[in-house]
C-alpha cells in the first residue's frame, strides 16, 4: 500500500497553529511579571511592614521610631537654642519666638520620654553634629546678625519637620506615635509661625532651601529684612540647662496678638 503524501495545512506551523503559539506565549509574558513581582521583597506590604514591630499600642514602624528619635533630637537643640535667644535677641520678638521654643520643647521632651519608655525605645542624650553646628553658630552671632541667623536656620529646621510630622501622623498604627505627631504639629506650627513674626525670615531663601532640599543657612542672607514688627512683651523666663522643668503645653502659647490701632 503507497503512503498517503502529508496533507498542507495540518500541524503547529500552519496559519492557525501559529497564531494560538503566538497568543499563548503573550499570555505567558503577561502572568510572568505579575508573579515575579509578587515574590519581590521591598514592594506593597513589604515596605509597609519593614522592621515592624508589635505593641500593645499597635504595630510600631520604621518610620515610627526614627520620629520618636528626631523629636527627642530637636528638643536636645532647640530647647537651649530658645534660652540663648531670650537672653542675645535685640528685639522683644526674636525674644518672645525663644521663649515659645523652651515652653515647646520643654513640653515635647518629657511627651517623648515618655513614649519611648512604654515602647522601649532609647533616646538620644546630645545633638546631632549638624544641630551642634548650627548651636555653635547661634553662639557666634552677635547683634541683628544673630537675630536674622536665629529666626531662618530655626524656621527652615522647623519647616522640615513639619512635613515628617504629617506623614507620620497620616500612616502610623501605633496610638502613642499618633498621639505624640498630634502634639509634635501644633508646637512646631506653634514655632513655624511665632519666628516669622519676627520680621527675619527671608522666604525666598527658605523656598529655595526646602526646593533643593539643602539644610539651614549658615550665613546671613543679605536680601533678609529687618524687624517688620514686634510682637507684644513676654514675661522673661529664668534659664535652665535642664529640660525637665514643667511649663505648659504649646498649645496654650498662642502668638502675642497684634497691637491695636489708636483711634483718631
């Protein structure tokens, strides 16, 4: 019997076999990434739950503690910082924005040693070099320079914060955390708004600062203004190098109001 000759058109290399190789293999293409994405570390939960730990106030992140860390770290600055500038301040208000410091930071600190207790966290004792330089800088500064100096490297330092604060107060699961970023933004907005009542601060500088992500300025910034207005006079407070005394929360230093028109 002769063998029947192959028939055209049959097998995986005709048209129609081609075509259902070629949407398979497209298919395939498609699910791979979806399942090496999967098995990605550093993506979706993972980056939620990296170095995550439980407590009894909800899990405490990364982010949670390096936050607790920069409070406590700015009081260890900010708060003799304050005390330098009720004493070397020329005009009341430069004063008056000091004297909002210590009250804040006096406030936070014990607010953040307290946290770190319950949830077993060590603090930092002393500044960071980049916060003892700008310590060391205020030191030198005399006069109008150390005015102008005082009022932008505090308001730029702040307004850094302030961002940290709010992504933290936004994403944590750990009640004290949340607590703790609910006090942290009223007594930095608190700071943020009695330094410009200072008339110092150069906001052109400052935009350009935080734009470039630079930190605060070292020298005096020649397009600064002076004083444009001076907020009314504070009762001095003593200065103390201990960060413990009780005074109270910053929430109750509203800025000196704004002295009133005389009628004519």
């Amino acid at each position: 019997m002769r063998p029947r000759p192959p028939i055209n058109g049959r097998g995986i290399f005709t048209g129609t076999g081609l075509i259902i190789t070629g949407l398979t293999a497209t298919l395939l293409a498609l699910i791979f990434p979806i399942w090496s994405y999967g098995d990605r570390s550093g993506t979706g939960l993972d980056v939620l739950n990296a170095g995550t730990v439980s407590t009894k106030y909800g899990p405490l992140s990364a982010l949670d503690r390096e936050f607790v860390t920069k409070v406590r770290l700015a009081g260890l600055w900010e708060l003799p910082a304050g005390q330098q500038a009720e004493q070397k301040g020329t005009t009341q208000a430069v004063r008056t924005a000091g004297q909002h410091l210590v009250e804040g930071h006096t406030f936070l600190d014990e607010r953040v040693r307290d946290v770190a207790a319950k949830l077993g966290l060590e603090l930092p004792n002393e500044p960071n070099d980049q916060q003892k330089q700008w310590l060391t800088t205020l030191t030198s500064a005399q006069g109008v320079d150390y005015d102008r100096d005082f009022a932008n490297i505090l308001r730029l330092a702040h307004g850094k914060v302030f961002s940290v604060v709010a992504q933290v107060r936004a994403s944590t699961r750990n009640s004290l955390v949340r607590a703790l970023a609910d006090d942290a933004n009223t007594t930095v907005l608190d700071h943020i708004k009695i330094l410009e009542a200072t008339g110092y601060v150069d906001f052109d500088a400052l935009a350009r600062d935080m734009a470039a992500g630079s930190t605060p300025p070292i020298t005096n910034s020649p397009a600064a203004p002076g004083p444009t207005a001076d907020p009314s006079p504070a009762v001095p407070m003593s200065p103390s190098p201990s960060p413990t005394y009780p005074l109270p929360p910053a929430t109750t230093s509203a800025p000196p109001p704004e002295p009133a028109e005389s009628e004519n």
